[in-house]
C-alpha cells in the first residue's frame, strides 16, 4: 500500500513529503509533478500569496534515471512566501531560541481551525499569553501544495496502466449547472475522447473556473466579481472522474474495503471539503428506484446473446459513480465534493480576542474569493491515491511489470 505524510507549516520554510510503498519501476520525474502543483494555482482571481509561489518540487530520494525504486521518495517543496513576503517569517517561525516580541494572533477567526486547535493543543493559554500562530500555519491549505505532491506519484502508477483522473467545477456559489444531465452529457463526450479523462481536465484548465462550459465560466467570473465587492466570499462543487478502471477494486466484504467509502474520505480529508456524493448519490435520494439504478446490458446492445457474451456486459447509464457494493464496475468513477465558502471574509465576522475577552471582529484580510478551482485539482490528486492502492491490493506486487502484467491479463479476460 502506498502511504504518504506531509510536514511543514505554511510560513515555515519548506513542506516536506515522504512517499513509501511506490512499486518499483512507475516512470516519475519531478515535472511529472511540477504538472499538477502548478495546476493547483488555476482559479480566477486568485492573488496575494499565489503570486509569490511558484510552486516546484524537489525530488531527493526513492527515484533513479526517472523510475522509482521502491524506496521512500522524498520530496520537498520551498515555501516562497517564507523569505520574499518580506513580513519577517524566519524570526516568526523561528525553529529555536525564546520568543521574545514576536507578535502573537489572539482573535480566532470563525471558519477555521483556530480556536478548535488552540483549544486541543493548549495554545490558547499558555504561561506568556495565547498564540494561534502555530494553529494556522499548520491547518493552512497551504498543505495541499504538497499533498497534490505526494499523491502525483500514485497518480503516475496509474497513467502508467491507461488509468486518468480528471476533474471539473459544476458550481461556484449560486452559479451552476442546473441540470446535471446537461453537463453530464458535455462532459461524457471529453471523456470518450482518447485521453479519457485527461481531455477532462485538460479541457477545464482551459477555463478561470475549471468549467467546461464557456458561458457557465462567465457567468461565474461575473458573480466573483460581485462577490468581491460585497467583500464576501464563496463555495462550490466539483466532479472527479476516473476512467480506464477495471471492474473489481474494493470489496464489500468489510466496512473499510469499500471503494465507496475510501472515495469519500480522500475528498473529505481536504480542508474546507464538506459533503461528497458518489455518482448522483444525493440527487439519487429524491428520486425513485427506476430513475437511479444502471440496468445491465450486452456490450452490442443486443435483446438476446451467449453465455461467453455475458463475460463482457456493460451498463446502460453511470448513475452509481462505477461503484456497486464498495466494488468497481467497470464504469467511470465518479465522485462530487462540496466546498464551503472560504472562511477569510475581508468583511470582519464576530469573535473574541482570547487574551483580553474582549468580543471583537477579524481584521481586514486579503483573500481570494474562491478556491474551488484549486481543491478540484487537490481532490484529483487525493482520488489517485485511492485508486492506486485499490489497484496495488488486487494486482499488487514489488515491481511495475508484475502489476502491468496481471493487470493486463484481468483486463484482456474480462
Ligand atoms: C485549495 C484550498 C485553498 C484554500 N484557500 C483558502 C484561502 O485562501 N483562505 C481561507 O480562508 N481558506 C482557504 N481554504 C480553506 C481553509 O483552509 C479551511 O476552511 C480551514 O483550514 C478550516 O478547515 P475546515 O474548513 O475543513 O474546517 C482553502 C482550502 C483549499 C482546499
């Protein structure tokens, strides 16, 4: 199984990334992942720290002459706003020595973790006065950076067998498809295209808001736009998909083999990331059983056939997402993450100051709008991951060409 841990803090000077349980042989190179961090920074109107980032990956272990080892790769990304912002980060971050007059942030801000995480880890009132510095910097999203990192590396195992993930947003704020036959259907020929669903994404990067559909994108850009005036911010959705995956990953024999269940976690474990869907699953929920299930048919389509051509049947709709019983069907996955607004608003919200008691707003922030666009990109990276390990525990082996092998053989018999 492939395992991956991140550290650093987001104005810390570096992210590291270690990456274990990569088979040996997976072509990976560090542009290979330079790809997806720096698709990571698509979204309109996104600014301030994005433009002091400029995200590049370094690779230091676990790789040699662009194949893996099967060691731990290791990975480190700098953090660009920790010297250049010019806000004084090395003294504020400093590894060791006394605190001193280091400013201190006391007022948590709603929205996010810090007053959750001060209060779990005593930052709220230790002997010199509260401080949630530490809080921020760690559950910034800022971490994402090098977890798009860590699971690119999943992401070439899976290309390397024909198996894309892509991705496009549906919705921004008010602003979306309302019918989801319509997209369903834009986005059904991208993926019949011979990319899969790397024309998926290839075709939303192309876009301010990762839509596909030209007229939806401006319409979003328009309510970014009023967004920002009202100096508010907002949320969305997004659809992952995956194609080229077998029938056959995760089982229904145990909770926590379920495919299902592993899909919703990766979206879930991304900051801000607050429902998910597989497949229509929540529309699904108002709708009667003859609308949702996909009915099972001849490849050909045909009434009638034998009993070799029902080794190779298909189903007529996808509206589970290519997953039955926690088992992959052969179909597409696809999965739907939901995004709340982001929490720094630049107009102040209610808190209070943990060092005085006093009720208080936040200050003015500078903050982008959305960042649906960017986790679109990060749920991607996270979906790989669990795909791949689905992958390694039914084909599993040490090296590549064991798994491409069995690989091939499953899929030319079925
Ligand atoms: C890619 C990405 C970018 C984000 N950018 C911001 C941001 O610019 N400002 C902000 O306040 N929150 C941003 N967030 C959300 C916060 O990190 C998140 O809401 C916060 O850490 C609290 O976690 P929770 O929402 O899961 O409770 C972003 C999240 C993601 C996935």
């Amino acid at each position: 199984m492939i395992r991956y841990l991140t550290a650093g803090e987001s104005h810390g000077e570096a992210l590291i990334g270690v990456v274990e349980g990569l088979p040996a042989g997976v072509p990976l190179t560090a542009d290979d992942l330079n790809e997806h961090l720096g698709r990571r920074w698509l979204g309109y109107g996104r600014g301030g720290r994005s433009k002091i980032e400029r995200d590049q990956v370094h690779v230091y272990s676990g790789v040699r002459f662009s194949k893996t080892l099967g060691s731990p790769v290791g990975l480190r990304l700098d953090n660009g706003a920790y010297e250049k912002d010019r806000a004084g980060w090395p003294e504020k971050m400093a590894l060791e020595g006394e605190r001193g007059d280091v400013e201190r942030v006391t007022l948590p801000r709603p929205g996010h973790a810090d007053l959750a995480g001060a209060r779990k880890y005593g930052f709220d009132r230790p002997p010199r006065g509260p401080d949630l510095r530490p809080v921020i910097d760690r559950s910034s999203a800022r971490e994402t950076a090098m977890r798009v990192a860590c699971c690119s590396t999943a992401r070439q195992l899976l290309r390397a067998l024909g198996i894309e993930v892509g991705s496009h947003v549906v919705r921004i704020g008010r602003v979306g498809f309302e019918d989801a036959e319509a997209w369903q259907e834009r986005a059904g020929e991208l993926l019949s295209e011979e990319g899969g669903a790397r024309a998926l994404y290839e075709k939303a990067d192309e876009s301010a808001t990762r839509m596909i559909d030209p007229e939806l994108t401006e319409r979003c850009v328009e309510h970014i736009d009023e967004t920002k005036e009202q100096r508010d911010s907002l949320g969305g959705a997004y659809e992952v998909v995956v194609t080229g995956v077998p029938a056959g990953l995760g089982s229904y024999a145990q909770w926590d083999r379920r495919l299902d269940g592993k899909l919703a976690q990766a979206i879930l474990s991304i900051q801000a990331q607050k429902g998910v869907e597989v497949g229509d699953g929540v529309a699904g929920a108002g709708r009667y059983g003859s609308e949702v299930h996909d009915e099972i048919i001849h490849q050909n389509g045909a009434d009638g056939g034998t009993p070799e051509d029902a080794q190779t049947l298909r189903r007529r709709t996808n509206r589970a997402g290519g997953v039955e019983g926690g088992v992959s069907n052969g179909m597409p996955l696809v999965v739907r993450g939901f995004m709340k607004p982001i929490p720094t608003l630049i107009e102040p919200l209610d808190s209070v100051d943990l060092d005085s008691g006093e009720a208080r707003t936040t200050r003015y922030e500078r903050s982008d709008v959305t960042s649906v666009p960017a986790a679109s990109t990060v749920a991607e990276a996270t979906v790989a991951l669990v795909v791949a390990n689905a992958l390694l525990e039914r084909f599993g082996g040490d090296r590549f060409e064991q798994i491409q092998r069995r690989f091939e053989e499953a899929r030319s018999s079925s």
